[in-house]
C-alpha cells in the first residue's frame, strides 16, 4: 500500500495536520472515483424518506431505487407507507422514447392502491439526461387526483449529494408554504396556548428511535418539539413548521439551508446542536436554554443533565479502561457529525488519526483541524482506495462509516461501527453515548481480531 493509491487530482482534497496548506473541498468529485457524494438524488432521499405517510416515488431505473436501500433506518409511531420503495424501473426503450407516460402510470397506480397525501417523484441521473418534464407529469397527476405531488428536482450533474440536500429543502419549503403574516399569526396563537416554547427540530431522521430520545429531554426541560424534520413526521405535521419560534439543527448538512430560508421567509431565528457525546448532549441543552431565554429553562437542563450523567457517566467510565490509547478513523456524511465524533472519542479515551466527510463545509473542516492531533489526516470527499490507506497508514483499530464501509474494514481486520442510516441503536443524547461506547469496546475488543492477526 503505498503513495500511488491517491491520485494526483486528489491530493487537494486530503491533509495531514501540521502541512502547510488549506483542505480543497465543496467540489466536484473526481471523475473516476467512486465517490459516495457523487449521487444528488440520494442526499434527496435521505432527507425526505423518513416522511412516513407519503409515497416516494423514484424516477429512474431500478439500481437508483436500490443504491439507497440502507437508508430504511427510520422508524415511525404511527403510519408506513415510507417502509416501501416504488420506483418507475426506466428500462431502454423508456431512456429512447421519454419515460414521462410510464410516470403518470405510476402516479395514478400509486394513488388508486395507497391514497397518499403527498408523493415525492425523485429525479435520478437518468431523467436529467433525457429531459423527462417532471414537474408538468406531477402537475397534471395532482390536478388528476386533488392530492400534492411534488417533484424533488434531484436528476444527477447540477452537483453533488449537497444539492441533493438542496432539492429536498426546496420540497420542503413548497410543502409548508404559507404567507408570512399568516405564519405570525399562527406561531403567536400557537406559543400562547402550548403555555410553553413550542420549536422544530431539523436534521434528526429518527434512526433507531433517536428523535424520541431528544423529544423526552426537551419535554423534560419545557420545551414542546412542533415539528421534526423529517424523522417519524407527516405531511400534515410539516405543514405547521412555520409556527415554531424556533428551529434546532441536529444536522447541520442537510438542513442549514432549509433554517437559513425559514428564518428568511418566516423571521424564525435557529441554532446549530449536536446530540452526540456526553459533553456536546449536555451543551446543547444549555443551547436550547440559553436561546429561549429562560433561567427556569436553565435550571431544569442542569438538573436533567446531573441526572443522566449520573446514569450514564460511570458505565462509560468503565468502557474507557479498555479503550484508552486506540486508534479511530472517521469517513462520515457530514462535518458537524464528524466533529462531535472527535469529542466524543476523546471522552472514551481513543484519538482520531484520520477523520473525512462527504459534504463537510471548509469551516467544519477547520474545526477538525484544530480538534485532532498533529499528525492526522483529514479529507473530504474519500474514494475507498484512500479510505484503505490511510486506515493502514495511520494504524487504526477503528473506522467509523456506513454500510459501504464495513466490508472495507473487515477485509483489514479493523473493527467498525455503522454511523449511518441502517443502524439498530440509538446514538443520540446520554443513552445514545453508552450505547456507543459499549458499541465501541464490542467491536474493538473483541477476540476475532486476535485470531485473524494470527492468521496474516
Ligand atoms: S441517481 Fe445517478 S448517481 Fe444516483 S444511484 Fe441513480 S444513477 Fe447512480
């Protein structure tokens, strides 16, 4: 394994604390690469799946429907429709003549069988090739129906999986609509009778039930969550958002732009949090109390917080005897998550030697500059080919990715953790953190490593 594993044009987009240059990033990936931001649609349909009461309807050919099967890790209270994936499975005659009537059969297919709300048609690479009108074909099927059916304009080549992001807010936006004075008029007569601030919560797709766990601290405190978006939510709960005084994001990649737009349209300040660790759990709780302006607020967070950390703290404490002095590397969506990894290993004792994101902004990336030692690398946008060398390189016990990534580790005899879509547990708030510290000791301690090193 050596240098010639990264190529010239990539090596921008790769640093090692302590070089004297700036990290390349927010770019297009490189031609050749098999890069995982690549896919605009699939940012598209991360954000907007977990919707439960809708139907998502991909345009495109069947493998774009299942490149993103692992995202299904959103569990729903009530309704599950979301569960299913439809696609219009575009064949080569459809790529020929147009795919547009195989569409409107869908749709009307769709709707006769489920009686949807809502339905998101995705665009797939394919259909910008083609130049199949989506937003005509969901026209006409709405007026056809009395129902939304919204285009989430993610066809490939207009970027990368932020764009898909993008496109998803933008649905977003449309879905909640309604004139500012209106939504004023809402939030003020929403605040006064919930006799408690009534906020969302962005970027939280309840993976493994995490947006319960959030929803009960924030009760705890005083706090009522209106919306989420988009974990465990319907359309018609969407619809109220602009009646929040509020809006907390959980992930800042998909959703900064959807709080920046909201607080353009409906004048609803937010703030950036993350649930991830012991420390950063119990800050963003001070966060939520600090904005709210509430000494109350403030006292009760601070009660909640000794609370769990008496619980949790001790049974981490005692993770950390096994796990001080590892190694980790960290390849994951976005910068805000990949931030509060560093941290939160860092409370268990382990140092990040080597941390990369898909769609990490250059001042996320600073912060992990400054957070890691020298000596790490640091990269955005990671092919496997760099994502297996500097595993190696840098002597990980550990990487931290999603489902792509685990065949990749365990062909190295490195253990893994799933921190994406698919996951099982919970990894939010203090629970969340024990949660991933047994997680953490199961895999890097356990015995298989032993005998497979024995092997080589
Ligand atoms: S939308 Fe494009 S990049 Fe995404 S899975 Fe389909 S073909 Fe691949």
């Amino acid at each position: 394994m050596g240098e010639s594993t990264a190529l010239p044009e990539r090596e921008a987009f790769i640093l090692t604390k302590g070089q004297k240059k700036t990290l390349r990033c927010d770019a297009d990936s490189l031609a050749g690469c098999v890069s995982q931001r690549a896919c605009v649609y699939c940012g598209a349909r991360v954000v907007l799946n977990p919707i439960t009461d809708a139907v998502h309807l991909v345009h495109g050919p069947i493998g774009c429907a299942s490149y993103t099967w692992d995202i299904r890790g959103s569990l729903t209270s009530g309704e599950d429709l979301f569960r299913n994936s439809f696609s219009t499975d575009l064949k080569e005659p459809d790529i020929i003549f147009g795919g547009e009537k195989k569409l409107a059969a869908c749709l009307d297919e769709l709707v006769e069988k489920y009686h949807p709300p809502v339905v998101f048609v995705y665009s797939t690479c394919i259909v910008g090739v083609i130049g199949d009108d989506l937003s005509a074909v969901c026209r006409a099927a709405a007026a056809r129906h009395g129902i939304e059916v919204l285009p989430v304009e993610s066809s490939g080549f207009i970027g990368n999986k932020s764009a898909g992001y993008r496109a998803a807010c933008d649905t977003l936006l449309k879905l909640i609509e309604m004139p500012p004075e209106e939504a004023a008029v809402r939030r003020q007569a929403r605040q006064a009778s919930a006799g408690r601030p009534v906020i969302n919560y962005l970027g939280d797709f309840n993976l493994a039930g995490e947006t319960w766990i959030i929803r009960d601290y924030l009760h705890r405190i005083g706090v009522a969550v209106n919306v989420v978006f988009t974990g465990d939510s319907t359309c018609r709960e969407l619809k109220k958002a602009p009646e929040a005084c509020l809006n907390l994001i959980q992930c800042a990649g998909s959703m900064q732009y959807m709080a920046g737009q909201m607080q353009e349209k409906y004048g609803i300040p937010y703030r950036q949090v993350s649930f991830l660790g012991l420390q950063d759990t119990a800050d963003s709780l001070r966060i939520v109390a600090e904005s709210l302006g509430s000494a109350e607020m403030a006292e009760r967070v601070e009660k909640l917080i000794a609370e769990e950390a008496a619980v949790y703290a001790p049974q981490i404490e005692y993770y950390k005897q096994f796990l001080a002095g590892k190694r980790a590397a960290v390849y994951v969506g976005g910068g805000f998550k990949a931030i509060s990894l560093i941290r939160q290993f860092r409370e268990l004792g382990i140092e990040v030697v080597m941390v990369g994101t898909q769609t990490g902004r250059k001042e996320e990336y600073q912060v992990m500059n400054d957070l890691v030692e020298e000596g790490a690398v640091i990269m955005d946008d990671a092919n496997p080919a760099e994502l297996e060398r500097f595993l190696l390189e840098q002597g990980a016990d550990l990487l931290v990715g999603g489902v792509k990534e685990r065949p990749l580790a365990y062909k190295l005899g490195r253990a893994f953790i799933d921190h994406n879509h698919d996951r099982k547990h919970p990894l939010s708030g203090f629970v969340g953190a024990l949660n991933f510290a047994k997680e953490v000791y199961s895999t890097v301690c356990s015995p298989v490593w032993r005998y497979l090193n024995a092997t080589r």
